[in-house]
C-alpha cells in the first residue's frame, strides 16, 4: 500500500480507481440534456482551477472548475502576460498533487462557458476537488448566478454551501491565500479587472443576509459569502434585497 507522503494531507496523494459504470445525476434547471458523471483521465493540470483530461474516446476536456477561483498564473493582458505569484503557482502546484497525470476521476458536467470550456466538478474516489482547493485555501469561492439557470436548485447542484464553508474554513484556519503572514490581498476577479483595466460589472450578494450591492461596491460584501449576478433582477427574482 502507498504511504502517505510526509505532510500531505490525504486528498493530495491518495488516488484510486473510478466506477467505470456512467451515472446518470440530476439535471440542473439550465442544462439543454440530462448531466452524466463520467469518466476522465487526467491529461494534465493548467492552473488552479483548469483541467484538461481526456475521455473514453480520447478526446480532450477542457475542464473550468465550476464555483471556485484560483489566483491567476498567467492572465494575458496588453503589456504582456501576468500573475498573481506566488500564489497561481502554488495553486496549480496543489491541483498538480491531487491530480497528477494519469489519475482517473469522475466529471460532473455542467455545459460550456463562452470560452467553450466545459464547467464542471472533478471527483476523485468520492472527494470533491473543487470543494477541496478551496478548503486548502488554493482557491477562492466564485458562484455565479447566470441569467436564465438562476434559482436555488441551479446553486444546490453546483454545490454552492459546500464551497462556501470550505472558503470559511480555510479563512478561518490561515490557509493558502488566506495565511495571515502572506496573504493575497486581491481576490483573483479583482486581480482580472485591474490587469486588463476593466470595471466591475457583476452586482455582488450575500449567501448569508441575501443582500446586494451594485459592482462598485463589492467590497462591502465578505469574500467567502459572494454570489454575483448578471443583471438586478436576477438577484431580485432570487430574493436578495438591494442595499446601496
């Protein structure tokens, strides 16, 4: 049996083999067809928060991890390409750990982002990895409610209260991008936006008060607890109340 390597938490060694049997899981309110969790080989690790891995006939996934963020680590930009170091690269580092290349994992599905990369949630013997980069504190919580697909189920099958407890107990423990004695002052959006000298444009709530607040002033609602919306009547429509 494979030992533990010294001072590595279990989630980044332990790798095992995936059912190889497709299970059909429920179907979030947006989706165009039911999503399947199925089987991936890990082909290799991009950053903190992208995967690519090829499935059953070869053909490779671009996987963007659904619900997190991870400090950038190379973010291209019009005086070159940027990053957050040393964060991104410890961050990729990390996921590089838990998924070297070779290892089996489940994906959970969830359709294409505008970049046409699959947005999804890598399992790994029942672990949820996304889930666990923010735990370690390798990634920040990130939901987004996208207009359309913008209701309480949308967010339970994205597992939106798992990510936000994970982000509470890494902040809470000084993991990662939360160590009080190094910790990333810019929350990787905030880092996007300044690079490419763009303006906030996502109305911000709160999991935990289901308040919100315009784009300028996102600062007012804590990190762990953000969900961002397109538009005010998504947010609306979801409950939240505006307060600014």
């Amino acid at each position: 049996m494979m030992k533990n390597p010294k001072g590595l938490i279990p989630w980044l060694w332990s790798v095992s083999a995936v059912a190889s049997v497709v299970t059909q899981v429920a179907m979030p309110s947006w989706a165009s067809a039911a999503v399947v969790t199925r089987k991936l080989v890990v082909d290799r690790v991009v950053d903190g928060d992208t995967v690519h891995g090829r499935d059953s006939s070869n053909q490779v996934i671009k996987i963007r991890m659904q619900s997190i963020d991870a400090p950038e680590s190379h973010l291209p930009t019009d005086h070159g390409v940027v990053a957050q170091a040393p964060w991104g690269d410890l961050s990729g580092k990390a996921l590089t750990r838990a998924l070297p290349k070779g290892t089996r994992v489940e994906l959970l599905d969830f359709g294409k982002d505008k970049y046409g990369r699959t947005l999804g949630h890598l399992i790994l013997n029942g672990t949820k990895i996304n889930v666990e980069q923010v735990r370690q504190g390798q990634a920040v919580s990130y939901i987004i409610c996208e207009p359309g697909h913008c209701t309480e189920q949308a967010l339970e099958e994205i597992f939106v209260a798992e990510v936000q407890q994970a982000c509470h107990e890494a902040q809470k423990a000084g993991r990662g991008i939360f160590n009080p004695k190094n910790p990333l002052l810019e929350m990787p959006f905030e880092f996007r936006l300044r690079a490419q000298k763009r303006q906030a444009d996502k109305y911000v709530g709160n999991l935990v008060t289901h308040e919100f607040v315009s784009p300028e002033n996102y600062r007012q609602i804590p990190v762990c607890d953000r969900i961002f919306f397109m538009n005010q009547k998504d947010a609306k429509a979801l409950g939240y109340s505006k307060i600014d």
